[in-house]
C-alpha cells in the first residue's frame, strides 16, 4: 500500500503511531498470562516480607499446611487453599499492575536496542556505532529516515522531526539549533534535513532509560504517604495478634475448642488483608494512569505531591488562552466607513501568514464578503519587522500599514498626516478589554483599528471551577500588563494573576506560597523557568521545552501541553481517593468478618451471642471457611478498581469523606454479609458441611 507523501515512516521495531503511552487492555491476554507467572514467582519470602500484613498471611499458611498434615481433615486443607490463594491473588494484582508498564516497556527497550548512531570522530570523520554505547558530549549527526540515537541538543542545523515514538503526537516538530527548540528525544525520528546533536544524557540515564523503568515499576521506590500506611497496617496487625492469641486459652476456659488453624483463619480474617493486598498495585497504577496520558513521572513521590497540590500556576498563553491572537473587530474611526477598513486591513495581511495575519483575512472575508485577490498592478509586500512594527503593501502608489499604535500614527505623522482625535480612546478601550489593537493606516490617513483578541479556551472556566470545588488556587502567570492580565482573568474565572511575570516574581510567588504550607505545581518549557520548575512541589517540564526547564522539573509531558498540569493534578488526586476508599472498605470488610466468625464460633458456649450471629450461619467451620474464601476472593473482585483507580469527582473534603464512608465504609460493611451468607449456603447446598 501507498505511503502519502509526507507521511511519517516507521522503521522496524518502531512503536506504533500513538507510542508507547497507548494503553493495554485492562484483560489483555499477555499481561494475564505474565501477571498469572508473576504471582507465583512473588512467593518469595525475601519479596513478601516488604508487605507486612501478606508476609503474615503467608506464614498462617504455612502454619496451617503443617497442621492440615499433621492432622488431616477436609476443613484444614480448605483453610490451607484460601489463605495459600489468599496470597497470590495479592501478588496477582501487583504483577498486573507491573504487567501492563511492562508491556509498554518492551517497545522502548527493542527501540533502543536496535538504534545506531553515527558518531563525529574528532578529525570530522564518522562512525558508526551502537546507542548504547554513546557518552555524554559525543557528537552524532543525523539525517532523513535516522532515528535520534540519545537525548540531546541540537547544535546545528534545523530538522523536522517525527516524535510519535514518544508523544503520541502524529504532526512532526520543528527543532532547531539555539533558543528552546533546540532539546531532542532518543528514539524520535528525522524526517527532513541534517542536524548535528551534542548528547547530553549520561549513558543508562537517557529520557528513555527513565521511561523503562517508570512504566516496568519493578524497582518503584514506595512513596512516604504509602510507607506511612504500610506502617499503619503492619500496626494493625501487630494489635491483631494478641487478640486472637489469648482466644485459644479463653476458649479452653469457655469450653470451647479453639484449633490453631481456626485461629490463623482468624487473624487472616480480621487484619487489613484487602488494602494489603492491593496497595503496592494502587501507586504502580497511579503512575500508569500518567504514563497513559504522556507524562513522565520522576518518582511516586511526584505523583503523589500532585494529588495534595493546592496551588497551581497556569501560564496563560497555551493554557488558559489558544495563544495564537485572533482578530475579532473593526473599529473606524473619524467617521470612516468600517467596510473601507476592513478592505484596507485585509489588503495589508495578504502576505502575513501569522496567525494574527491570517484571521484579519477571514473577519473581512466573513463580516464584509471581502474574499482574498489579487491586488495587481506593481506591489511590494512590507513584512514586520521590530524596528518598525508594522507590515503592510505598496500597490501603484498606494501604501498600507498596519501595525502598533504609537509606531503606524508616528509614521502617518511623517507622512504629513493628522491623528484622529479618537484614536487613542479606541486604542484604550481595545487594551482595557484584553485585546490588543492594530492600527491601520492608508497613506497619511488613519482608517481605525483591529481588535486582536486572545480568545480563552472554551471550558476552561469550568475545569477552573471544579478545581476550586477541591480546594485548588488558580494563579495565572502572564508577561502581559496588569490591565489585560486583569481582564483575562476575570474572563477565565482564575483566582489570581500574576502580570509581567518575571522568573524572580515566579520564584518570589512560589515561595510565598510554600510558607503559607501550601503545595504549589507549575508547568514550563524554558531556561527561565527552570528556578520555579526546581522550586515547586510538582514542576512539569514540557517535552519540547530546553534541557534545563527537564532537569529542573519532577514530571515531564511528552505532548508539551501546559493544560495537561489540571489532568496531572486530577490523577494525583484520584491516586490518593483510591488509596482512602480501598482501605476504609478493607477496614470495614473486618468489622463484618468479626461478626461472621465469633459468634458462631462461641454461640455454643455462650448462647447470648446468638444475638451477633446476624448471619446465622450454618456451623462454626462454614461461618470460619466463609469469611476466609470471600477475603480472598474480594481481592480478586477489586483489583479492577484498583487498577483504574475510582473516578474523581471535583468535590469539598468533606463530600470526599461522607461519600467515602457512604460508600466504602457502610458499603464495605454490608457486602461481606451478603457474600458470606451466599458462600456459607452453597457450602451448606454442596454438603461441604
């Protein structure tokens, strides 16, 4: 089949288009099959100490294994199973969360193993050798159809460059030596003209080294709030144990015969197995989620900065504005006719193919029907230029400028012309409103003004509104002045705004923030801004920003798409929601296991207890396997959730907290009464008991 002209081409090996961000089914096949290897290999006792309450369920089951063999009995070697499957349906959900970064990763790592790179010898010579072997200062020359071997800097030359390997993004980029275009990816590719590039990565520390191990998460480091509960849970536990020790002699007192294995099954079934169980797989999937929206995390711990971030800082162009300004009025002026402007100001942005330029075209075209033509005659076509700024066209004597306001009266004035007396009315009101004016001139006669509006985006009003629903401050940072600040962002609905930003007012701004015990993240491309990068709590470099604003910054969005910070700050918090809902539903999971287990256990002896026994369960050993197989099970059942993460919903803390407790705390109560009923009747219907 026909490739189009134009169209990237993917050597062998290469990712497919949409990179290796896109994601892996939640049920695909291959990760099962992995995830199903990996949970019997994580059995190792040196790995499942690092989880304290499964290292202790791990060990039940050895105990009761030895007591199913020394006294043989269909409830024990029922006990032994579950507790054993108990286990691997824990390492099942860390390795599914693994699998899916994994699979991911192996793309990146064949890339990489299959580039070569052709290597400046110091006599100018090359040479060609392997990616991998590149060290930081080499220098490698790249052309049309070569694949970027490491991340570096571009030092000569100017190149498109296809960078879907990475970004996802099928339109190429244009790099270039000098200015904040000049940082290049390993593994993009070349698709147009020489470049000569200077590595800057340490061999093994490559931007694509990094991405191995952020998606394989094998060697993820936990982050402090997830160590702070695994603390807490292995407390828990610890509490647990003596309580269900002291039962033994307690029940011998009673009368009661208390076995060890009932007792394992018990401490199983009271200590936070489920949130144990599922923890590790909750942050590695948290990464996941940013993986799969082209962000690059530097660690867990960034991760989780962003779901406490209270502050965040929103450069306005690209962000809350499209950037590119677009012209939205004709203002006359001194009674001339707004037609006659329009045509003028169209005349004067026939050769301006800027953004600004172009929309001057289509306003005429679309409020006058004053379609684009050939003006004829002898012409010259005035670019912009910042001595004069302004542009324009000279057509048989006729001349044409648009451009700013001081600079096109200052050039009528030479001309021998007068201002309007209006003119600087106009010219205020357009500054006052956010916009920016145009003055356009045809000879010495001053026509009006074009309005050049930059329009905010659509939505993002709203997204600024649920972010304040969580308790988020919205600062927008701008180099504007203070009046057209103001009125942007007043339009956008931020909560403050910082005009003529400075890299200082940015640090200055950050600082004061952090002393008032807030968490502040921001976004950036430049050198200028890698101070602030390296001073927020989350800094998210764009990808196509330079090599400073990357190294300063904790995260790194491959799409380069300053409004992906709002996304990055709503999958921290969906992280942390996650966190909270699966262990309140763990905790309360132990409440209902409390009452299926004791009281059936002890209603013999003391019949009072029969008033706990809500379940009425069929006999101790059923109430006993029940819970143990619905512990087990609900591992299982959760680890779809775990792994998609419960859906943020912009809300108060204190919603967050009643809707948690609604939900996963009355709802971690009462399911366990239902499926431990269910399980103890197909028990009792199968004549296990």
């Amino acid at each position: 089949m026909a490739v189009p002209a134009g169209s990237p081409q993917l050597s062998p090996g290469h990712p497919t288009p949409r990179g290796v961000a896109q994601a892996r089914g939640l049920f695909d096949r291959e990760i099962l099959a992995q995830a199903a290897l990996g949970a019997f290999k994580k059995l190792d006792p040196r790995l499942q100490v690092k989880n304290p309450v499964m290292f202790v369920v791990l060990v039940g089951t050895v105990v009761t294994f030895v007591e199913a063999v020394g006294h043989p009995g269909v409830f024990s070697w029922s006990i032994t199973i579950w507790l054993f499957l108990t286990v691997v349906f824990a390492n099942f959900a860390e390795a599914m969360a693994e699998g899916r970064g994994k699979a991911q990763a192996e793309t990146l790592r064949r890339m990489r193993a299959e580039t070569e790179a052709r290597r400046l010898r110091p006599d100018g010579s090359e040479e060609l050798v392997a990616a991998a072997a590149l060290a930081k200062g080499d220098l490698v020359v790249c052309e049309a159809g070569d694949l970027i071997p490491s991340d570096g800097e571009i030092t000569e030359g100017v190149a498109s460059v296809d960078e879907s390997a990475i970004t996802g993004e099928s339109a190429p980029v244009i790099r270039e030596s000098g200015g904040d275009r000049s940082a290049v990816t390993g593994g993009t590719k070349v698709l147009s003209d020489r470049i000569l590039v200077r590595i800057t990565a340490e061999r093994g520390q490559t931007f694509m080294d990094r991405m191995i191990g952020l998606v394989e998460g094998a060697d993820r480091q936990k982050t402090p709030n997830e160590i702070a509960l695994t603390i807490l849970l292995a407390a828990l536990t610890i509490v647990f144990l003596p309580v269900v020790v002291v039962l033994q002699p307690f029940g011998r007192y009673a009368g009661a015969s208390v076995s060890v294995v009932v007792l394992v099954a018990l401490l199983v079934c009271l200590i936070p197995t489920t949130i144990g169980a599922l923890l590790s797989a909750i942050g590695i999937a948290g990464m996941d989620r940013l993986v799969q929206r082209n962000v690059l995390a530097m660690s867990g711990r960034a991760v989780e900065a962003a779901g406490d971030v209270q502050t965040l800082l929103l450069d306005k162009t690209g962000t809350i504005t499209f950037g590119n300004r677009m012209a939205s009025a004709f203002v006359p002026v001194g009674g001339r006719m707004e037609e006659d402007l329009a045509e003028a100001a169209q005349l004067a942005s026939l050769a301006d193919e800027t953004p600004e330029g172009r929309s001057i075209v289509v306003l005429a075209k679309q409020r006058f029907s004053i379609r684009e033509r050939d003006p004829g005659g002898r012409r010259e076509f005035i670019p912009f230029s910042a001595t004069t700024r302004m542009s324009g066209l000279d057509v048989d004597g006729r001349r044409i400028r648009k451009g700013a306001a001081d600079a096109v009266c200052r050039w009528v004035t030479e001309q021998g012309g007068v201002v309007p007396a209006g003119l600087g009315q106009i010219v205020e009101q357009i500054s006052r409103a956010g916009s920016t004016p145009l003055v356009v001139a045809d000879g010495a006669e001053i026509l009006g003004a074009i309005e050049l509006k930059d329009v905010v985006k659509q939505g993002i009003r709203e997204r600024f509104e649920q972010l304040r629903a969580v308790g988020i401050r919205t600062v927008m940072i701008t180099g504007d002045n203070p009046l057209t600040a103001a009125t942007i962002a007043q339009e956008a609905g931020v909560d403050d705004y910082l005009a003529e930003a400075t890299p200082e007012a940015k640090m200055d701004l950050i600082r004061a923030e952090q002393e008032g015990g807030r968490l502040v993240a921001m976004s950036g491309d430049g050198t200028n801004d890698a101070p602030a990068l390296a001073q927020a709590d989350v800094g998210v470099a764009m990808n196509t920003g330079t090599t400073a604003a990357k190294e300063a910054g904790n995260m790194v969005d491959l799409d380069s798409n300053p409004t992906k910070l709002i996304d990055i700050v709503e999958v921290g918090k969906q992280l942390l929601i996650t966190r909270g809902s699966l262990t309140t539903f763990s905790i309360a999971n132990d409440v209902a296991k409390y009452f299926a287990i004791i009281p059936a256990l002890f209603v013999t002896t003391y019949p009072q207890l029969n008033t706990l026994n809500i379940m009425k369960l069929h006999s101790p050993q059923s109430a006993v396997l029940s819970a143990v197989i619905f512990n087990a099970l609900v591992i299982i059942a959760l680890i779809p959730l775990a792994l998609r993460g419960v859906r943020f919903r912009p809300a108060s803390a204190p919603s967050i907290l009643r809707r948690n407790v609604w939900i996963y705390g009355v709802g971690g109560v009462v399911v366990p009464f239902i499926f431990i009923k269910l399980i103890d009747l197909f028990l009792t219907a199968v004549r296990w008991y």
